[in-house]
C-alpha cells in the first residue's frame, strides 16, 4: 500500500503531491482540494475510476518500476512516459553539461547545445523611440508588425501588424520563395498603412538556429519544425530578407536585427523595472535564451557584461545523451520526422511532436490489445492524425473525456469509455512528460546562472511563450514545480509573454539601434585611444630620435628626452658588503631602509612614512626637514642613532646628476612643487636639513633615480639587468648606454647608466598627434601643464583621471548613466588608477564594478558599467602600448650601439600600475615582441624597491671604486 511521504504535505502548492517511497508525482484531483490548503488524503479520491492498482486516472507513476507481467501495458507505457524525480535530476546535469560544453570552445562546438551568442547585451530601458517594422516567421504564416516606441518607458507602445497566412508549399520550397513571400508580406503591409516612405528599420524574428556574428549577420545551421527551403543553410539570412526587399522596391526599409523567437519573448517581457533575463517557447518547437555572463563565453570577443545566448536546447540527446529516456514512440516520431536522429530534445517537447507522440502509444497499445480491442485501428498509421491540440483538449478535467470520445470517434476508432480514459491518461503523461522536460533544461539554465553569477539564490524573470504554455494550464502548473524542486536556490518568476514576440522584436530592433547608435559614439569618443601597430611604431622612432638628440650635445636642449648620465656605469657584481641606510622618495610611498649586503644576501628593514601633500606642495626647507624626521624616527626605532651609516638616497624626479652624491633638481614632477628646490642640489638640501636637526649621524654618499635604483636592485640577482623601468604614480626608464654614445659626456670607454626621464617625452610637442581631449584636459587641470605629457598617457597618477573625463564625455553623449551624471564625479582624482585594476580583474563580476560606480554615487545600469570597463581597459591599453613603444626604442638603441643581430637584456621592473594591474604587464610584452622582434626582453620585477639599490651604488661609492670611471 502506498503512504504518504512527509515531506509531501505542503511541500508545493503545485498540481503534485509525493506520495509512495520512491516519489511517485501524482496530479492532484480539480475540486477536490479546491482550498489548496490541504493536501488531500488519499482516502478522500473517487476511486471508482482508479486502475486495477489503485491508481487515480491520469496519474503520472514516477518511479515505479515495471512491475513486470503484473504491469499492465497501459501501465507500462505509462511509466515509460513518467520521468522520475532522479532521473530528472540526472537529466538536468546532462543538460548543465552540455550548456557549460556549448560555451566554452574548447568543445569545438560539439555540444549538442550549440549557445549561440545573440549580440544583444542588454534589455530596453525604455528610452528606445522610433518607428519599428517588424517580420514574424512563423509555423504557418508570417506577421509584420509597426510598432512606435515613444521612449518613455515604453510602457504603451503603438502597435498594429497584420497576418499574412504562408502558402503550404513555401516551407518545403526554395529559399528564394520564402525570403520572397516574407518581402511581399511587408510591402501589402506597408501599403495598408499608407507606404510611409522614411528610413524604416526592421527587426526580423527567425525561430531557427542561426550563427550569429552581429545583430545584422545571421547564418543559418539548419532548418527545423518541418522547414527545409533550399539554399538557406550556411547563407546569411539577414542578407537574404534584405536582397529580397530591395527586389520590392522598399529601399527605405533596412534590415537591422535579426533574432530568434525566445529573444523576441525576453524583450517582450521586460521592462526597466522588471528585466527579464531568461525566455522559454514551448511552441511547435521549443528553446530557451538567457542572459549569459559574457566572460564565459569563449565564443564572443565580449569580455564584460552578460549578453544572450540562445540555446538552441531543442538538439540536446542528438549525442544519444537521452536514450534512456526514449521511449519506442519517441522513436518511432524521429524515424518518421523530416529530421531523423536530430533535435531529439524538441521531438519530446514541441507541438509538431506531442500528437504523434500519442498517436504512436496508442498504435502500440492497440497492436497489444490492450487499446481498440477488436477495433480497425488503420487510421492511427496515418500521420498526423492526432494534433497536439487534441491532446490538449483531450486532457481538460472538465470535459476532456467527452473531447476524446467525440476526436476518437471521428478517426473511426468506436472508442470504449475505457479506451477513452487510456488515451486521455496518455495525452496527460506526454504533456506532463513535455512540461518536466521544459522545466528540467529551464533548472539547468537557472543553475547556470546562479552558480556564474556567485549568488547564493537567484531570483529571475522568465519569459514563457509558446501555444503549449498558453493553453495547457497543467503545463504551467508542471514547469513552475519541477523548476522548484530541481532549482531549489532559485526563485524564477514565469511571465507568459503577452504578444507573442513581436513587441519584443520592436524592442529588439530598438535595442539594436540604441546600441549600434551608441556603438557609434563610443567608437567615435574611444577611436582616439586606440593605437594602430602604426601608431606605435610612429612614437617608437619619435622616442628614438628624441634619445638620439638628447644624448647629443648640440640638440640635446631640443630634445624632451633630457637623457641624464647618472655616473653609475655598471650594475652590481655582488663583492658589494656593508651596511647602509637608504631613502625611497618619489613613489607611493617614502619609505626610510636600512640594508644590510652580505655574502649571500641582503636584508632589509624599512618603514613607510607619508609626505602629506601640504609638505610636497609647501617649502622645500619644510620637505627635507620632514625627511629628516623620519629618518630620526626611523634610526631611533632601528636603535641606529649612534652609527653613521653611508646613505643611498633614491631621489625619484629629474635630476641633472654632478657626480654621485649631487644631483640638482631639474623640476618637479607626480604632484611635487615645494618651493626653493628646483636648481637645489638636493643632496646639500638633505645635509642641510640634517644640521638643522642637529644630526651629525647623516652620510649621503649616493643619490639615484628610482629607475637606476631598481636596475641596481635587480642587476644584483641577474647581470643581464641593463634597464631600469618604473611605471608607478609617474614613468620613467634608465639604460646601460655605450659611453661612446653619449655626446653630452666626455670619455668613451665602457657604459654609463641614463635616466632618460622619458615622462617628459613630447613635452615639446612631437607626441601632440597622440594627445586626445582627454588628455589634453587632464594636462590643464595638473599642477604641471604641458610638461610631463608621456607620462600623463601611462602613469598611474592619471590614468584614472583620463578615465573620469571619457566618463563625463559620455555622459554628455547619453550613452552612459542615461545621461546622468553625479557631484562625486565632477571631482578631480575622484575616480582613482587602482579602480582600473579592480575593475578589469578578469572574472570580477560586474556588479562588483556596479558597487565601486554606486560609492561614486552612480546608479549604473549592467551595460554602464560594461561600459565603464571597456573605458578603463581602452585607457590602460594605450598605456602599456605606449610604454612598449618606448621601451622598444631603448632596447633597439642598445642593440644596434652595441652592433648585435639579436639583444638579450632584462628590465628591471618596479611601480603600483605595472605590479598590480591585471593586464598591464601582459599586454606591455606582447606589443614589445612585436616591435621590437630582434629583442630578448625579460621583465623582472623588483621585490624590495629601489632602496636596495641605492643602497647598493652606495656599497659602490663605499668600496672607493669610482663609480663614474669605466671598470
Ligand atoms: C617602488 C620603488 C620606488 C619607486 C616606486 C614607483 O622602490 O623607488 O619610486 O616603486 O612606484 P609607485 O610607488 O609610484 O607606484
Ligand atoms: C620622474 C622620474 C621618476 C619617475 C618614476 C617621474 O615623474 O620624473 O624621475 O623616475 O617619475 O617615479
């Protein structure tokens, strides 16, 4: 005997209850629970019309097995067609396998759900306006559609279309025909409405599988439902619609977008309020799109955002993944289908199908007596001679027997009222059996989607169109249970879709233009800061003529490049010993070292102090008087007052270097201005400031560029270290250059290091082609205009301003924010580099870019703030193109100084922007490789800073060795 499960009582509200050990789902009877509060007791059914078992009528078994002999055929067809609660879970994993397979490449498209990208990244918000056509292909007719958006809110669209019913033959026939007829439809329509003559955009809804590489080019896979014109597959459809317009003379009609008829559902049901992110058609085929996260999808440059994919679900089980579901009717419906062996997914679900479903199971059971008895069943041979719409009314509670009686009757059948009863449970379990199908791939979907976007539970608009849907409330009733139970962390809303799709083909259409409109400015506004290899290779010879002259004695002063001999002319060879404190000032952060170089290490202790921008923008006496207090704190804490230990002082700005311990600032640069220190040899300044304190226990014997610093830093681990390159608040590079080569220096024997203090590179004008609006804004509002210029198109101090000012532009263009702004974002440095690095981690959500543009006070919609990545990564880009752009000219001088075919050389690296943005570094490399082929360049970054080097030109100074004299 069968007993009530626990969890059965209240587990839904659904048309279900688990009863019986191995969760046998059985409808609940109409009326009888019309409370829904309570579920029934069994003792409470009519059981008059229960089978011998003891089932109630249209009972779907789950579960049970085949109770062999004892089973009755009926019975066993009945538990063929009744999935069980695991095998749908089975079910939905093959399907989450499959959906995952279908979107990465590395499956070569051998999903048999392909996950085909739809191009459209984002849903209306309302501000689409226009006048719309629209051409609906549909089973048995085509429908074209005007629709005027008024973009507000589109909340009460204007809408009229028409029906054109489609000649039998055209779906067999030639494509030429259909693309025709369909060209014909929407010029009778535009003729009933008047022939309004002005550009016409049109949005063509295609239910077929189609591989899309814009919302305008669409190639078709392969024909389903019955359809099978020649010369369609492989062609691009939208091109095909558009040529047969044009023979209609309809010049002002454009073909724009073209999308499958689940894309049109999910348009048609959402709004700005309610985005709808996931639609479902269970029609004469089925098939479900969703709003995939794009950086999952190999298949679409996209990397940001989410855009559509439409699943093309119905092929799942073409790889056999579903052959344990088959039952011999499913079979028998594919051997006799246009399509033998494909879309066995949609052969289980869709309408063209659920009849013939029956039809088979009725044939069956009546060949083993156990339907018709005696009967001339011939009838059932033919096919099609069960509609699926039949069935439906077949399975109605209220008069569904007396529908069976009066369909069969009129197939000649003479049905017995108990024949009657078996067809009807039939038709309910191939229903429900199509409902628990849809809702198993829908679970899948809504898992997918939940797990890629690191929910805990989603909550989700679904779209649901389709005639299963819309006249089968029991298929309601089945897909929104089985969605809960096989999707219990997610919470889908289903919305039927009022008009079909083809208001959300207008919106499509819309969208489309909205997009390729915005498109067209964002291009417009970002083209600039997209650099051609040809660009590159222009600022990589104007780098090089720039070096050129500012190692030049006569043209140095026409030079931007100033070129600076530094007086250390080799990198460490590791006899450097002893004990040194070292100063860093010019980075993020000041920081006070003591370094300690032995044998076979160094160690270093260092504290970070903060040069408030008051001291770096007040007097100079008032910065090193600061300096110098740190420097106390810091011998104090490290109990190193009494020992006067040879300082190395990393001095991060342009500097003409006298010798090797005096350096006279040149200018100021990352935000620095105190006063009286330009022309300053800033190593006096500190000794100064020292004897104001005084401190007797100070000897610098070494000041150096934070780029020499780190060439030292990491020459000490690798001699092939000849480059020293920051990329961190500012930019800079310094090189190991051919003595010889340096005009602006006596002697010609070994090398010499130069701080090229490349930041200033352009300042006199040559890079000016490359200097955008943007740029050129974020120039005049710094406390340095017009000096710097290399350095504000790649340094971290800026990047994150450019940004803010292409956020305001597009603002100003609508594309972004709807147009609106907020006061945070006028704020000058309010939009900060690191945001840059946060927002371009690969993988990072775009809702966490939504909270970093909401702590701006930026209520950004999902496209905004894919939009705000895709600025952030143009800017960064450029910034480590240009950067490859010059040091290609570094490395490419040093080759041919040093007369070689192939350079090999390592870099030393330091500087936040290079060490903590995701791609910077990457995308440095690649673009050096290419221009600058005949170069071996290994990147490494220094791990303690550029204070160990300075700590180790001093070991030099120490060592009495004259640094400035060639080895
Ligand atoms: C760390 C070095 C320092 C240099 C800084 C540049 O030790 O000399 O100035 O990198 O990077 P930033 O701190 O400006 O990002
Ligand atoms: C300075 C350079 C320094 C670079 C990196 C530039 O602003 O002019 O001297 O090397 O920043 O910190």
């Amino acid at each position: 005997m069968w007993e009530l499960h626990p969890s059965a009582l209240g587990l839904n509200d659904g048309p279900f209850a688990i009863v019986g050990h191995s969760c046998a789902l059985y409808p609940r009877l109409p009326g009888r629970d019309s409370d829904r509060g309570t579920p029934q007791s069994l003792s409470a059914v009519d059981t008059c019309s229960w089978d011998a078992e003891g089932r109630p009528p249209g009972s779907l078994q789950l579960g049970a097995q085949d109770r062999g002999p004892s089973c009755t055929p009926v019975q066993r067809a009945l538990l063929a067609l009744t999935p069980t609660l695991e095998k749908l879970q089975e079910v939905k994993g093959r399907v989450l396998e499959a959906l995952e397979q279908g979107l990465s490449q590395r499956s070569g498209g051998r999903s048999t759900m392909r996950m085909l990208p739809t191009f459209i990244c984002s849903t209306p918000d309302g501000t689409e306006s226009g006048d719309v056509l629209v051409a609906e292909l549909c089973q048995s007719h085509v429908r074209v559609l005007w629709v005027t958006l008024t973009g507000d809110g589109n909340q009460s669209p204007q809408l009229m279309y028409h029906v054109f019913e489609m000649p039998e033959d055209i779906p067999q026939g030639s494509g030429e025909a259909l693309f025709d007829f369909i060209a014909q439809c929407v010029k009778s329509f535009l003729e009933e409405i008047g022939n309004p003559q002005h550009r016409l955009p049109l949005g063509f809804i295609f239910p077929f599988s189609c591989r899309q590489t814009g919302l305008d080019k669409a190639e078709l896979i392969s024909w389903s439902k019955g359809f099978r014109c020649t010369d369609v597959e492989g062609k691009d459809v939208v091109q095909l619609l558009q040529a047969a317009i044009s023979k209609q003379e309809l010049c002002h009609v454009d073909v724009v977008a073209l999308l499958n008829d689940t894309v049109g559902t999910m348009m048609t049901c959402s709004t700005r309020e309610k985005p709808c992110e996931i639609a479902l058609v269970v029609d004469s085929g089925t098939n479900c799109c969703f709003m995939a996260e794009s950086h999952l999808l190999e298949m679409a440059e996209v990397t940001s955002g989410r855009m559509c994919i439409n699943s093309e679900w119905g092929c799942l089980g073409d790889d056999g993944a579903l052959d344990d579901m088959l039952t011999p009717y499913d079979h028998r419906v594919d051997q006799e289908s246009s399509n033998p062996g494909e879309r066995r997914f949609e052969k289980l679900v869709g309408s063209l199908y659920l009849g013939e479903i029956v039809r088979h199971a009725i044939l069956m059971l009546a060949s083993e007596q156990a339907l018709f008895i005696g009967k001339n069943i011939s009838i059932l041979a033919t096919k099609a001679v069960l509609t699926t719409q039949q069935v439906l009314e077949i399975m109605d509670n209220e008069d569904g027997m007396a529908k069976a009686q009066g369909i069969l009757e009129a197939l000649g059948l003479q049905p017995s009222e108990r024949d009657c009863c078996r067809v009807q449970q039939l038709c309910r379990a191939v229903v429900s059996r199509a409902a628990a199908f849809s809702a198993t791939g829908l679970a899948a979907v809504l898992s997918h989607m939940c797990r890629s976007r690191q929910l805990e539970r989603l909550v989700v608009n679904v779209g649901v169109d389709g005639g299963l849907y819309h006249t089968s409330t029991r298929f309601g009733e089945i897909l929104r249970s089985v969605v809960g139970l096989l999707a219990p962390e997610c919470a889908a809303n289903l919305m039927p879709s009022a008009d079909v799709s083809g208001l959300g083909a207008a919106m499509v259409t819309a969208v489309a233009l909205r997009m390729v409109a915005q498109r067209n400015k964002v291009e417009r506004l970002l083209a600039p800061l997209r650099l051609s290899r040809a660009d590159l290779q222009r600022v990589q010879a104007l780098m090089r003529q720039e070096m050129e002259r500012g190692l030049d004695r006569e043209r140095n002063a026409e030079s931007s490049l100033r070129m600076l001999p530094t007086y250390v002319c080799h990198t460490p060879d590791g006899t450097e010993r002893g004990k040194f404190l070292a100063l860093d000032l010019g980075g993020t952060n000041f920081r006070v070292l003591v370094v300690h170089v032995a044998e076979d290490n160094i160690d270093i202790i260092n504290e970070i102090y903060v040069i408030p921008t008051a001291i770096m923008q007040g007097t100079g006496e008032a910065l090193f008087n600061h300096i110098m207090e740190c420097i106390m704190d810091f011998q104090m804490k490290q109990g190193l007052m009494g020992e006067v230990l040879p300082l190395g002082f990393t001095f991060s700005f342009p500097c003409q270097q006298l010798g090797l311990d005096k350096a006279v600032l040149l200018n100021w640069t990352k935000g620095f201005s105190a006063s009286g220190c330009v022309g300053q040899d800033v190593v006096q300044m500190l000794r100064e400031a020292a004897q104001r304190k005084q401190h007797m226990a100070l000897k610098v014997v070494a000041v150096v560029n934070d780029t020499v610093g780190t060439m030292m830093a990491c020459g000490y681990h690798d001699p092939k270290c000849e480059i020293g390159l920051i990329v961190g608040t500012g930019t800079n590079t310094c090189y190991m250059e051919e003595r010889a080569k340096v005009g602006t220096m006596d002697g010609d024997e070994g090398r010499m290091c130069i701080n090229m203090e490349w930041g200033a590179f352009g300042d006199n004008g040559c890079l000016d082609d490359f200097f955008t609006s943007f740029d050129r804004l974020v120039d005049e509002k710094s406390i340095n205009a017009g000096k710097q210029k290399f350095e504000k198109l790649i340094s971290g101090m800026y990047l994150g301003e450019i940004v803010r000012q292409i956020l305001l532009a597009l603002v100003e263009e609508q594309v972004l924010f709807c147009g609106k702004s907020s006061h945070k974002l006028q704020n000058k440095d309010i939009f900060q580099t690191k945001f840059l690095s946060t927002i371009e981690t690969p993988g990072l959500a775009l809702v966490q870019v939504q909270g970093i543009l909401s702590n701006l006070e930026l209520d950004a919609s999902y496209e905004d703030s894919a939009l705000v990545r895709e600025v952030c990564q143009t800017v960064s880009l450029r910034a480590a193109h240009l950067c490859a752009a010059g040091m290609a000219a570094v490395v490419e001088k040093m080759r041919e100084s040093r007369g070689l075919e192939q350079l090999t050389v390592t870099v030393g690296v330091d500087g936040t922007l290079y060490k903590m943005h995701p791609h910077f570094s990457q995308n440095l490399q690649q673009m050096l490789q290419e221009l600058a082929p005949r170069c071996n360049v290994t990147f490494l970054q220094s791990e303690d800073g550029s204070g160990k080097g300075a700590a180790l030109v001093a070991a030099v100074a120490c060592r009495g060795d004259d640094p400035s004299s060639p080895q």
